[in-house]
C-alpha cells in the first residue's frame, strides 16, 4: 500500500458520512466535471449539478455522474407557473435525479405541482422515490428578513417537499419547525477558507452539528490546490461530530 492509499484508508468516510455530502460541480464542461467527480468520489456520497453545468451539457451530466455511484443533486431552482415546474420536474425525475431544487417563493401551488411532477417522474420511470427540495432563500442574500425562512420552511411543509435548502443559521428553525424534512446547507466553508460570495458560511461541523443532512461543498474542494487532500481533511473534521 503506498502512503497515498495509507492516507485514504485512514481518511475516507463511513457510507453513512459519505451521504452527508454533496460535491458541487460548478463547471461549464461535463470533462473536469468527470474527473473531479472521479478524484472525490471516495469522500462524496451525492453529486450536484447546478445551472452552469445543466446549461452546458443537460441531461448528460445527470446520467453521467449516477453512472459513477453517485446519488445527483439537480440544482435548477425552478421558478415559474405550476404546470411548467411540474412538466420540468417530471422530465428531471425520469433522468434519475435524486433531489431537484424548487423555489419557496414561487408559492405552495407551484412547489406541489414541483414535487409531483418530481415523483411522477420518477415512478414512470421505474425509479426510486426522489426529494423535491424547497429554496428558502439564497446563501447569498445576507439581507432577508429574518421571518423569510420559516414562512418558507411552513410552505414547503405544505406543498409535500421532502426537504429544504437553508443557510446554516437557519437550522434551529427548520428543526423546529420541520423536523422530518431533509435539510440541505449550501455555503459550506472550512475554517480558513475563503467565503466568496457566501454571506452566511458555516464550517461542515458547525453545520453538521446543528443538524444539516446534507453538506453542499464545491470550491473549498474543488478549487484547491489538492481536491483529495481538501476533501480528506473535511472528512476529518466531522468525524468527531455527533448526530
């Protein structure tokens, strides 16, 4: 075993750790998208596909990335009338996606229409059940009233999604006020790291400790100098965090 493999045996995560976390492939081209879907995928349980990625290659990118293991996080934040999101979501549950992001804003009637345009899907196509997850806001926005995630939390309860999108300061509430819904933190920054255009980062234990179920990393890792080794000491980092 060189020291490499040595290294890794130590590092890599339990399964259950490893559906934890998300790898956000924020590239334009499906080829870097592969590769680093290939280098991470020890550390990654769930890949996402955001609209850069979608934009330049489609479908592709979703079919690619379940063929390498992974479960695909398709990010497209729908937003429009109820019978458009609920014919795209339905086309995107039949790809194989696992998760599919629906904006909150956008209403109960178009987050319902979503999330069973969504499982209908992928019941036609001979799939597992998926989950439709509700935006609340975006980790960017460092200027939302503090009352705009949990409205949106209690409409994404009421449209039937199977989880949500949050900032990490948003976790007690989505807790509180749904605790069976599957709660997602982007923004996702070790200590150190820069934040870019995150206006609320959290560390992964810091956000895995106040109850996030997934972990949305991208540039932290994928911007590294050494992805494998970026994703290794995350990896690290959370073992000693308890659920």
């Amino acid at each position: 075993m060189t020291s490499t493999e040595a290294g890794d045996a130590v590092t890599a995560p339990t399964d259950d750790l490893r559906r934890h976390l998300a790898l956000a492939l924020d590239v334009d081209d499906l080829v870097p998208a592969l590769r680093l879907a290939r280098e991470l995928r020890p550390w990654f349980g769930v890949a996402k596909v955001g609209l850069e990625l979608y934009s330049a290659v489609g479908p592709d990118a979703i079919g690619s990335l379940s063929d390498l293991g992974y479960e695909v996080f398709c990010d497209l934040k729908l937003h429009d009338i109820p019978t458009t999101v609920g014919r795209a979501s339905r086309v995107i549950g039949s790809l194989g996606a696992a998760y599919l992001t629906i904006h909150a804003q956008g209403g109960v009637a178009m987050l319902t229409a979503g999330v069973e345009g969504f499982r209908q899907g992928a019941a036609d196509a001979g799939l597992a059940e998926p989950t439709a997850l509700a935006i609340t806001v975006l980790t960017s926005d460092g200027e939302a009233p503090e009352h705009l995630v949990p409205a949106r939390i209690r409409t994404a309860l009421d449209a039937g999604c199977g989880g949500i999108v949050c900032p990490a300061r948003a976790l007690v509430d989505a807790r509180t006020l749904a605790p069976r819904l599957r709660r997602v933190v982007p923004g996702i920054r070790p200590a150190g790291v820069a934040h870019d255009d995150q206006a609320a980062p959290a560390t992964p234990a810091e956000a895995l400790a106040a109850g996030a179920d997934v972990l949305v990393i991208g540039r932290a890792v994928t911007r590294a100098a050494d992805p494998a080794a970026a994703a290794a000491a995350i990896v690290a980092e959370l073992a000693d965090v308890g659920r």
